[in-house]
C-alpha cells in the first residue's frame, strides 16, 4: 500500500478525478492545509521495488510529492487498526506552549502560516504539539498592549 502526498494548490476536481482513475487511488484533498493525500496499491517483489513503482505511478499526480509511504498489506491492515498514537494539543495547551491566552490561540490560528488542525472535535480543533511548536520557533511575537505596572519599592 502507498500513501503519497502532494501540494494541492494546483489540482482542480477533473484533475482529482484523473488522479483517482490513473491511480485506483483513494484520494483526499485538505483544501485547509493545501494538500492532496492518494492512497494506492502496487504490486512488487521487495519493498524497494514496491518504492520505485509507487512513485513512477505517482507522476499521475501533477505536483512533485512531498512525502511517501510504502508498507506491506499486512503493516498497512495493522497501521490502521492502531494508529500510533500522536501528542496532540488543543488550544488549552497550545495557549500554554505559546504563552498567550485561548483567544489568542483562536486568532492565531486564522493566519496562513499557523498550522493547519489536524482534525476538528467537539471541544474544538487538535493540533499536534510538534506544529505549533515549530510555529512557535518562527513566529515574529510582537508585545502588545498595556504595559504593566512597575513594581512598588
């Protein structure tokens, strides 16, 4: 089984219905992250093999991929059946790691180069720790507002 992702600001709905039809693929796009995700089958005697056929089919796909996954029936059944688990963050802890409030959490996240929630619950939207964290290290912060008071001696 293959997962490949790709950029997706160039792929329009025929050109996703040709992907599909090219590949036999499933194929999702996160308009929200700008990515296209097809998953795939291919057969091949060594994974390496299995590799170079996935992306020689991969070239369906009209941007240049950005990552790919290639495991064996047996791995891709036992992936899915228990994902590994991941250290998410909603915008409680985001807050925190950032040093601001939740609000501020919430206006952060509709800028373009926050990144985008990996899924979306009652509670509101999980980021993984790792995202914000590099979001973190290449934000800009500016301190705004009041400044506080000088201590009493």
């Amino acid at each position: 089984m293959v997962r490949v992702t790709a950029p997706a600001g160039l792929i329009d709905d025929e050109a996703q219905i040709a992907i599909t039809e090219q590949l036999n693929a499933g194929v999702i796009v996160d308009t929200a992250a700008n990515l296209l995700t097809a998953v795939y089958q291919v057969t091949a005697p060594t994974l390496r093999m299995a590799a170079d056929v996935a992306l020689g089919a991969a070239r369906a796909i009209p941007a240049m991929p950005i990552d790919l996954q290639v495991l064996s029936i047996e791995d891709w059944i036992a992936e899915q059946e228990n994902p590994r688990p991941q250290d998410l963050v909603g915008a409680a802890a985001a807050a925190q790691l950032l040093g601001v409030s939740r609000q501020r959490v919430g206006q952060l996240a509709e800028r373009p180069d926050f990144p985008a929630p990996i899924a979306r619950i009652s509670a509101g939207p999980v980021w993984t720790r790792a995202s914000v964290h590099a979001f973190m290290q290449r934000w800009a912060r500016k301190i705004t507002g009041r400044p506080r008071k000088a201590a009493s001696a």
